[in-house]
C-alpha cells in the first residue's frame, strides 16, 4: 500500500476501535460464527501502527493483539479483507512495564547476561542499573542537559518517579535497590521533573520519562557501552537494526518492526494501566531484546544516534516467544522534558 493509503486505513480502524470502547463492547466480546470460544476477557484496545517494506513507498499495517479473541473480532476481519497481504498482524499478548520481579524469566536472564551493569559504578554510565531509592530496579538511558547546561540522568517516570508518585529531591540510588543499592552510600542524584503518566481514560501518553539531577560528586560518563552517541535518530524505519545496554539483559540487538503504534495498553507493577500513542515497537535478532529491570534503556542504531527510550514489554510475539519490546521516539522523549542529549 502506499502510505497515505496505510495511514488512512489506521486511522479508520482507529476510529472503530475508539467507538467500540465508548459503547464498552471489547474487541473479543463479538466475533464471528466461525471463531473459537473463550472464557477469558478479552482486552479493550488492540494496538495499530506502520511497517514500512524494503521497497519504495510500500508501507504495511501493522496490527498487535492482546487477546486471542481479538482475531474474530469484525474490525480485525475487515482488515484482514481490506489490507490483505499488507496486514501485519501479530499475537503480543499483555504489555507490562519492565519492573524486575523474583520470577524464572528474570532469573534466567541476570544469570546469563547483564551483571557488570548490576554492580556499583564509578564513573557511573549509561545502561548502569539505577532506580528511585523506593523502586525495585530500572536502567539509566543516558546523560542529557537543559538550556542552562545543567546535566541530569534520563531514565523512565516508573523508574526515577515511581509512576508519579516520586516526589522532588527524593534520592536515586546506583545500582538500584534490587541490586543492594543504598541510599547512604550509593545515592547519586535526585529526582528533578517527570512527564506525570496518565491512567486509561484520562487521556493518552507519548512517553514514559523523568529526570534526576546528578550530585555534584558524581563523576558520569556519556559513552554507552564505551561508544560515543553521535546523536539522535529523527526518522525511524521499520527493519532498522537497533541495540541497547540494560541492566538485566546487558548488550542486546534487534530491529524496528513497527513504527507509529497507537492504543499501546501498558500494565504497570502498582495497578496503573495507561496507553500510548506513536510509539516503536522491536523484536530481538536471537532472543529477547529486553526483559524485567531494562526499563530506561536507550535503544541506538548501528551509527550510534539515539532511536528511542525502552519502557514496555510484551508477552509474546518475539523469537521463540521470548515477546517483543516498546520504546518512545527518543525525539519526543527530549522535547517532553525540554533537554538535549549529552554526547560528549
């Protein structure tokens, strides 16, 4: 299809989607005759977004479902008629923040990969595990500056905020509490501003972003994984091929398998449930990309430009299961907190 084409398809299917939710009937409450029965609830929103192919102005639209009752749904066979072979749809199933757990999926990953950004460092450096000294664990993306010149830490509003409930000043510890973090000898800054995340129904999100401001004492680093950024990355193509350092998984790569996905629904540890618009969505190249504790990741492509900031993972979707990955457009992220990245 061409893009004006895929871009109005969306934004029909949208439409629908948004009417099916004011009259509260779910995607998978009405399928068709022939679809299987469930006894589970299906979710309200299905994701809908771009995925652009290898030839020129050839674009896909991409659908993510959350349930499996979604599928007989009636907007999703309408698409599956109208789009036809430039349908991408895929099960994701639940989408959650990236809080760490005690579970055997994060077991098995701090087992294998991640540990040297699990420990205390000094100078401290992006994809380092860092958190609010009242939050499990998360990662710090990167090293930004506002119009003063003053640098702050860049990590997610559920990693530094505590999902809105952080208060101004309270003490960011490195590494994270999870990893033995304390606040007297391991606080390194303290929470400054957050974009405040807003629940289902009170209107959408774009990103999922705070700040805190570096003490004074605290030497940091700019480089990732001993790279120098060279930048941001404005326009972000599916198929891209992308990368990232995070606290729990370590050095992961992937690539960008859709771009502009709207009624992103996001679970988070404390209840919260809030939805996203215009976001990225990334599949690991062997494995996950990304897993519990790698929230605040920043996702880089291979000329090291910053693509985005990592927040959210799915279920499935990815290889062998492993679920796929959502991040904020990095662009978004800055213009929300009113910074630049710090490069050098």
């Amino acid at each position: 299809m061409r893009r004006v084409d895929v871009l109005a398809l969306k934004q029909h299917a949208l439409d629908e989607l948004v009417q099916a939710i004011k009259r509260g009937v779910g995607l998978g409450s009405v399928r068709a005759h022939a679809g299987p029965s469930s006894s589970t609830p299906a979710a309200e929103r299905l994701a809908v977004g771009v995925v652009p192919s290898t030839d020129h102005d050839h674009y896909r639209l991409a659908v993510r479902l959350t349930a499996a009752a979604q599928a007989w749904s009636p907007l999703v066979q309408r698409l599956k008629r109208e789009a036809g072979r430039d349908l991408d749809l895929a099960m994701v199933g639940a989408i959650r923040a990236l809080p760490p757990t005690d579970g055997a999926r994060t077991a098995h990953a701090t087992a294998a990969r991640g540990a040297a950004q699990r420990k205390r460092q000094r100078p401290l450096a992006p994809g380092a595990s860092l958190a609010h000294h009242e939050v499990t664990a998360g990662t710090l993306g990167a090293v930004v500056r506002d119009r003063a010149r003053a640098r702050y830490l860049l990590s997610n509003n559920h990693v530094l905020a505590a999902v809105n409930q952080g208060r101004r000043g309270d003490a960011i510890v490195q590494p994270s509490p999870q990893d033995r973090g304390a606040v007297a000898r391991d606080r390194v800054a303290r929470l400054h501003r957050w974009v405040r995340l807003r629940s289902r129904g009170r209107g959408k999100n774009l990103v999922d972003a705070a700040l805190a401001a570096l003490d004074p004492d605290v030497e940091v680093r700019h480089t990732v994984d001993g790279r120098e950024l060279r930048g941001v990355r404005r326009r972000t193509l599916p198929e891209l091929r992308v990368w990232k350092l995070g606290r729990t998984t370590g050095h992961t790569r992937g690539r960008i398998s859709a771009v502009l996905l709207d009624e992103v629904e996001v679970s988070y540890q404390d209840g919260t449930v809030c939805v996203f618009d215009n976001q990225l969505e990334i599949v690991g190249l062997r494995g996950a990309f990304s897993t519990f504790g790698d929230s605040g990741s920043l996702v880089i492509d291979e000329q090291d430009r910053a693509v985005g900031l990592l927040f959210a993972g799915s279920e499935l979707g990815g290889p062998a299961g492993s679920g796929r990955s959502y991040a904020a457009p990095i662009a978004t992220v800055l213009e929300a907190l009113d910074v630049t990245l710090a490069c050098r």
